[in-house]
C-alpha cells in the first residue's frame, strides 16, 4: 500500500512538474534521465570505457569475515598514514570536474584520496553544463593537471598511476584486470535497479542527488521529482536488459562475489589496496549510507572490506576554495 502510495505521490509531483517551461523541462525530461548506470546519463554522462560513453537507454538497450587482531589493524594504520607523503606534491592545480553522485568520479576522487593527491572540485550543472563549455568533451569526469586535459575515469587513473611510476611498473596484475573490467562492465549495472527500486528509494537517491548536485532552485524540484519518477520506470527497463531477476539478490550476489575474489585477504591487493580495491570502493561509495547500500552490508559480508578501506582512502583530499 505505501509502495502504491509513494509512486501515486511521484506520479503527481511529475505532473505538476510538467506545468513548468517547456523550456526548462524539455532537457531534463528528454536526455537526462537516460543512462544505464547509477545515475541519468545527464547526471553521469560517463561510462566506464571509452567505447560505451555514448551509450543512451533503450527499451531494448562486496569485506572478508577475517579477524584482525591489533597488531594487524595498527599495521595498516601505519600503512594509510605511510602513503599520505608519498605522492601529495607530484601533481599541482588538480582540478576535478564532476557530479558529485557520479560513481565514476567517485572512482577517480577514491584514487586521489587514496594517494593523497589534493585536488579542487568544480560541480558541473547537468543542465547547462556551463562549467565544462571550455572543453570539447561534454562528459564527466574531466580531470586537469596543470591545465592538463584527462577524461574517461579509467584513462585519468592511468595516467596519474603512470606519471606516480615513470619506470614504467606495470599498472594492474592479471587478477587486478579482471575486477576492474567486472566494475565498469557488471556492478555499474547492478546499482541503478536497486537504488531506484520502489518509488521511496527513488525519492531518496534523488533528494541525494539534488542536495548535492550544482542546481538552481526550479531545477533541483525538477530533478528531484520529475528525476525519481522517470528513474523508477527506467529501473524497471534496465532490470530487464541485464537478466536481473530480484534486484536486492543481485547487488548481494555482486557484494558476496567480490569478497569471494579476496580470498581471506584485507584487500585485492593484499595488504593495501589495489586499483580494483579503489574502483569498488569508489563506485559504492555514492551508494552506501542509501537504503540499497544500508542492505548491502546488512545481508552480505562486504561490510568488513568496506570499512577497511573507508580507514585507508582516509579524508578527502579535496581543497576547499
């Protein structure tokens, strides 16, 4: 009854939305709410890889339940505390160009946390998307160094990692490959049909969304309302296109995968994360504290990683100008 409740309640907020300019509402309404990931593509407007960062919607279209004495959690204090000097002066005027929801920003911002590499951020209104007119790229996330140019989250870690190891170590082993392609090609997909999977946790990812995102007034009513209704029935399309059956069992078979692939170990990497570590922890982080994340740990045995590498990735690095 409340579920019946909640999406009449939506269903109105979307008409009333509609009364709006034409002129406001048509790209909200029209091309914002497109996207196969957590967030419309307007709102995200980034894909893991560069081959599907065009993608648009069609209908057609985890920790480990190990024991840590003390010694081991001091251990791995010292090792967070350790890497906070390693990197923080390699790389000046870092600049950040994002959605703050985005969880493939959230990727980048959990490896520049993680590295301790400062760095500014500029919210890009998904709208207007003004901040980003000086660019020919219209996706986020847009990373510069030094008036340096990175897109697409996976080629910006790459290329900071790089510039990080000039004697050309090699980025990422076999194992780490495979998580992080099992990231951008599978738990992306999982997120949207669970955070808007009933017309209440469609409101709550879109309150999340408007609260923080770069919105005037008018706009973040319109995204919050009008977002969550068509949200909850694009969730809907997008549970189908990937064979997803039950959308809670599917984020915690997601969750209980990855922790299998830990092997008893603190971390993908061992003992300190990897950049598969990082690419998880950074795409459930917008999640996390929703009602689907709140879920997730409940049911899963993620909950132990996942609070390990909240501890590593430690405070943002982000300048606050």
């Amino acid at each position: 009854m409340n579920r019946v409740t909640s999406l009449a309640a939506l269903r109105r907020a979307a008409a009333a939305t509609a009364s709006l300019s034409r002129n406001q509402a048509a790209p909200l309404s029209s091309s914002s709410f497109t996207t196969p990931h957590f967030l419309p593509r307007r709102l995200i407007h980034h894909s893991g890889s560069a081959s599907s960062a065009s993608h648009s919607l069609s209908p057609n279209s985890i920790a480990g339940t190990m024991f840590f004495s003390v010694a081991a959690a001091a251990s791995l204090s010292q090792e967070a505390h350790a890497k906070e000097s390693l990197h923080s002066n390699l790389f000046n005027d870092v600049v950040l160009y994002q959605y703050e929801a985005c969880p493939f920003c959230n990727k980048v911002k959990a490896f520049l946390d993680y590295h301790n590499i400062p760095y500014k951020v500029v919210e890009v209104n998904p709208i207007s998307k003004k901040e980003i007119k000086w660019s020919d790229y219209k996706k986020v996330p847009i990373l510069t160094v030094e008036g340096e140019q990175m897109v697409n989250s996976s080629d910006i870690i790459e290329s900071l990692y790089k510039k990080m190891h000039p004697e050309g170590s090699s980025m990422n082993t076999e194992e780490e490959k495979k998580w992080l392609r099992w990231v951008d090609d599978h738990l992306v997909h999982v997120l949207s049909p669970n955070i808007y999977r009933t017309a209440g946790e469609a409101l709550e990812s879109f309150d999340y969304i408007a609260s923080h995102g770069n919105f005037g007034f008018m706009e973040r009513m319109m995204a919050k309302y009008a977002g969550a209704t068509a949200m909850y029935f694009v969730a809907k399309k997008l549970k189908k296109k990937y064979n997803i059956t039950d959308e809670r069992e599917s984020l915690y078979q997601s969750a209980e995968t990855w922790v299998d692939a830990l092997k008893g170990r603190a971390f993908l990497g061992g003992s300190k994360p990897n950049m598969a570590d990082l690419a998880v922890f950074g795409v459930l982080r917008p999640i996390r504290h929703l009602q689907s994340g709140k879920d997730m740990v409940e049911h899963t045995r993620i909950g132990d990683w996942y609070a390990r590498m909240e501890k590593v990735v430690g405070e943002s690095c982000r300048v606050i100008v």
